[in-house]
C-alpha cells in the first residue's frame, strides 16, 4: 500500500525526460563511475532532495529545519556521507532493492523487472543520469 502511494505520487510529478539508461557496472557494493562521465551539482541535488513530489523527503528526514513534514517511512539523511561512500551512494539511487529485495524505495535508475509502475514512468527512469549523480552528490555532503 505504501509503495503503492509513492508510486501514485511519481506518476504525477517527475522531472525526468524519457530516456535510454547509461550503461553502468557494480563493482562489489556500489557503482564506482559517474553515471554522466563528471561530478554532479551538490546544490542542485539539495533541491532535487527536497523537492517532495519527487524523490528523497516523501520517506526520509534529513538535517532540513526549513522543509515540514518529512518522511519517517525510512532511515534519516543526516550523516549518509558517513554512512556510505559515493559509491554506494549511488547504486542505492539506482537501484535499491540490490541492498533490500522487499524495500519501498523506488528504483530511481532502472525500468526493467519492476511491477506496478505507473503508466508515465513505463519503459524509463524515474530520474536522469544527471539528476542521480546531483543527489550523491549533495548526500555525500550529509557528514553530521
């Protein structure tokens, strides 16, 4: 039910375009290389982050005293710089159930094998490229 109701949210509100997913390659428990060849924006992906019709803040809190009503559905933001490397940070965009079969997390980076997907977001990705590498960039800064 509550994966069904972020799903529902998404469909509605998404700012990727249509688009063919970058190869990528796991090594271990992450994917090393940038998605888009380069670093991505870490204030950008403070937006993206909070940007609540879209991603992060519908299930997780964070170190945000300006955004009310943030997610309790999933572990807080603060401190995943510590948590997890780069890496890792953005093979859990990705594609979070490699971590977690039974997550809610939606898989931010990948189209096929999914199950009840919005019409809007069939055969693409939630996010782009750039969009995932602006996220890991700004919770690489999450360090407290």
């Amino acid at each position: 039910m509550v994966a069904a109701l972020i799903a529902a949210s998404f469909a509605s509100a998404t700012t990727a375009p249509a688009q063919e997913l970058v190869p990528y390659k796991i090594v271990e428990d992450g994917i090393p290389e940038s998605l888009t060849g380069s670093p991505g924006d870490a204030a950008r992906g403070r937006a993206l982050v909070l940007a609540r019709s879209t991603t992060c803040v519908l299930c997780h809190s964070g170190p945000f005293p300006e955004t009310r009503f943030q997610g309790d559905l999933a572990p807080g933001l603060g401190g995943a710089g510590n948590r997890w490397s780069v890496s890792q940070l953005r093979l859990r965009l990705v594609d979070a159930s490699r971590f977690n079969p039974q997550t809610i997390m939606p898989s931010y980076y990948r189209h096929d094998g999914l199950v009840r997907v919005g019409r809007n977001f069939a055969g693409k990705p939630i996010l782009a490229a750039a969009e995932i590498e602006d996220i890991v960039a700004f919770l690489a800064t999450l360090r407290d």
